[in-house]
C-alpha cells in the first residue's frame, strides 16, 4: 500500500499528460468522448471488487463489452486514438489501479485479477488459486511478452512461492518482477502497438 500510494504520487507528470492526451482526443474525434474512468467486476483472493481503470474503448464498444473488456480492446478500431496511440502501448490504462492497490483490493504483484466466468472456468478444471492470493497490478504473465506459456504456467510458481517461500524470497521476486514491469511499459509492449 505504501508503494502504490507513493507511485500515484510519483507519477502525477504522468496521469496529467494522460489526462490531456485524453482531453485532446475527446475535443478533436467526438466519437471517442464519454468517461475517463470505468469500472470491471473482477476478483482478488476470492472477494469481488470494481477494477479501476482508464477509458481506451470507445463509449459504444465499452457499454457492448458489458464488464470484460479485453477482447474488445485487440480489435484497434474498438479503440479511442488516446487509446490506442498513448494507453495501450504503454499500459498507461492499468495506473487507476494503483488506488485499487492503495484500498487493499489488490497487491502490487500477483496473478492479474479476472473476471467471473474465467475463475469459473479455471475452477471447473481444479485450479482455484485465484481464490487464494490477492491479484496483482503486474504480474510474471505481464512480464513474460513472447513466452509460449499459458497464465497457468506462469502464475503457479509465483502463488506456491507466495505461499510457501520466506517473506524475503517473495520480495526479492516482486521487485524484479515491478523492474521487468517497468522496462516492458518503456518497449511499448502493450496491446495495440
């Protein structure tokens, strides 16, 4: 919590150029107007909470996703041009979250917060980690861009290890995983380069 609320400090050079990209987007294109927040349904540690996040749907597609976002958002033209051009790539969406960390909803790492019918999914086939550990803003998927590896195989030996490891192997890992995070932000890995 003290690093999330630190980091929405930090970076307010960078929630103020997100909001005039954003301004500037909704006054030049008037179909990307509409929020600047939105709300997802999504779990952490088995309790249901409002994942906050920055608009980069336009407001049409965002009311048609109904709660899941992410299939939408690979489509560039569901996309808003701050969404595609400054959000996505740098996954500047995903800073609101921080006060979804700061509220205790969330952890700074751990597997990524889904929604409903995916955990279902998971659990109907006997995993039921999501239910155990809290989320995270990032986590070993977010940080493993080109992998051939499911979600499962990366966030498994992460939850054994918060589970099972000593508290200084499971900070030693956050950071380096926080570090990885950061260099991917700055490659522009994000979905709609």
């Amino acid at each position: 919590m003290a690093v999330s609320g630190t980091l929405l400090v930090a970076l307010t050079p960078v929630w103020a150029a997100v909001f005039g990209a954003v301004a500037i987007d909704m006054l030049c294109c008037p179909r990307d107007r509409g929020r600047l927040f939105y709300r997802e349904r999504r779990i952490s540690a088995g309790r249901a909470f409002g994942l906050v996040k920055f608009r980069t749907l336009r407001e049409d597609v965002l009311v048609e996703a109904a709660g899941h976002v992410r299939p939408y958002e690979a489509e560039v033209a569901n996309l808003t041009w701050a969404g595609r051009r400054v959000l996505k790539p740098i996954y500047l969406d995903e800073l609101p979250q921080l006060w979804n960390v700061l509220r205790g909803e969330m952890s700074l790492v751990g597997p990524r917060p889904w929604p409903d019918e995916l955990i279902e999914r998971q659990l109907a086939r006997g995993l039921d980690y999501r239910l155990r550990v809290p989320a995270g803003w990032t986590g070993p998927a977010q940080v493993s861009k080109g992998l051939e590896l499911d979600f499962e195989e990366l966030d498994l030996p992460y939850v054994a290890l918060l589970e099972r490891g000593s508290p200084g192997d499971v900070v030693r890992h956050d950071v380096k995983v926080l570090w990885q995070t950061l260099r991917t932000m700055l490659r522009r890995e994000g979905l709609a380069n």
